[in-house]
C-alpha cells in the first residue's frame, strides 16, 4: 500500500539543467516538459541558441512559465552551487572515475529524503554554513543534468555529479534527442514513491554537502597543495580529477567537508608561520 502524501517527507525541488543546448526546438520542447512534469525550475549553462525565440516558444506550449523563468549560468559549477545531489546523464566516461548507473538507482537517490541540514542559501546567492536553510526554510534543491546535443557532457563536468545516469539504448543506434532524455528521466522520476522518512535518522552530519560549498573547498585544497609541492601545474588537474571521483563515489557529506575544509585551512596557517 503505497504512502499518502501526509506520511511521506516532503519531496525536494527538482531542477533540470541544459548545458549548453543549441537547438531552440530542444529547449522549447523541455519547458513543455518540465511543465507536464510539474518541475519548477530549468536552468541553462551558456545556451548556443536563443530559448526565447520563436521556435522555443512554439514547442514550449503550456511550457511559456518555465520557459520565461528559466535561469542562465555561465558554467555548471554555477548552476548546482546550491544543489545537495546532482544526477548527470551521459554514458562517455573516458576513465571510470564514477560508475555509470541505470535511472532506477540514481534516481531514487536524487530525490531520497535527507535531514535538515542547517545551511542557508541568502537571496543574493551565497552559502552560509551553519544558518537556517533559506527564507522559507525550503529544502536545497537537487538537479538533474543533461549535456550538449552533439557531445554530451565532459568530464570535468560529470565529475561534478555525485550521480551517473546512463539510459540504455540499441547499440546500432545510441544517441538519443536531447528532450527524448529528458522525457524518459523524468517519467522515471515520477514513478517512484515518496520516501517517509530520511535513511538512517534524522542526523544533519549525515546531510550531502552542497555543490557549491564542496567545489569551494576543493579549490582551497588545490592552492595548497600546489604550495607546498604536492601538486604541479601540469599534473594538477588530473590528480584533482581522481580526488573529486573519490570524494564523489565516497558520497561525502556536510560534516565530512567542513573537516577537511578546517585542515586545509589550519594546514595553510601552519605552513606561513614560519616556525615549528
């Protein structure tokens, strides 16, 4: 018997995220789509084409709100910074950094509940640790990811997803229209039931880090490794690449980073003191 909607935690909000779409026709027909779907938001990362046009309008239908209201973000990083889980949909792993996963699991973990985590996300953007979580003390949103028609997403980009989605296609012909994916994601997304309760309690350390806060602190730990030797210019990007994979596949949580944000932190004091 399944949940009624009073016994199930509240859902999170969801996010679709374009990167980069260059077809009008594409984003139109996703606005449709979030709107068929009750998604809220779409948010685009650099669009190489015109989202209001008339081409995306036409296909848009009911979809003209999400449409109007979609937010624009020069880099991905920028439209997840304030996401708690983030699902990316591609099969173009060149290392296995993170494994692929078929919809069911990835997105049932998108949308698992989670405790309050305590982090506030101000008006103006900024992720402040240790506050309430926002005006309206609605949950931090989750997304999910799509990647640019012709080339999908890279991966410095997927690396950016706790989550890797792959639909599973005919091998003599794989590809699939960017709002096919979309259609396909979120109609599996919503056939899963409402889970009552977050797994394993109600503990806020057990909460998944923001995007935003742990890409921050991944860069703090990229200056200081590259200041005391341990990374070089050229190698630095790789290796850092393999971190965020272990971190990702890890599914590090809010407490987690906050500890190595204060190491990498106390770890730079320690090496400017200049004694023992």
């Amino acid at each position: 018997m399944s949940a009624s909607p009073e016994a199930a935690s509240p859902a999170p909000e969801i996010v679709v995220v374009l990167v980069e779409p260059a077809g009008p026709l594409n984003v139109g027909s996703v606005a449709r789509l979030c709107a068929n779907f009750a998604i809220a938001q779409l948010r685009l990362v650099a669009p190489r084409c015109n989202p209001l046009g008339e081409e995306a309008r036409r296909m848009a239908v009911h979809g003209q709100a999400q449409l109007e209201q979609a937010a624009t973000f020069a880099s991905l990083a920028a439209a997840i910074a304030d996401c708690r889980r983030v699902v990316a949909t591609s099969g173009r792993l060149e290392r296995e950094e993170l494994p692929l996963e078929g919809p069911g699991s990835a997105l049932s973990w998108l949308i698992e509940p989670e405790a309050d985590p305590g982090v506030d996300i101000n008006p103006g953007g900024a992720i402040n640790p240790g506050g309430a979580i926002n005006p309206g003390g609605a949950m931090a949103p989750v997304a999910l990811v799509f990647g640019r028609e012709d080339r999908g997403l890279s991966n410095d980009e997927l690396l950016q997803a706790g989550k890797i989605l792959r639909l599973e296609s005919s091998a003599d012909y794989a590809s699939l229209n960017l709002s096919h994916a979309v259609a396909i994601c979120l109609h599996e997304l919503r056939r899963i039931p409402a889970a009552k309760e977050p797994p394993g309690g109600s503990d806020g350390a057990a909460v998944t880090s923001l995007r935003g806060v742990l890409e921050s602190t991944l860069a703090d730990g990229q200056d200081l490794l590259l200041e005391v030797g341990f990374l070089h210019p050229h190698t630095a990007h790789a290796r850092m690449a393999k971190l965020r994979g272990l971190l990702q596949r890890a599914q590090i949580r809010e407490g987690e980073v906050a500890l190595i944000r204060g190491m990498v932190r106390q770890l730079r004091w320690a090496t400017t003191r200049g004694t023992p």
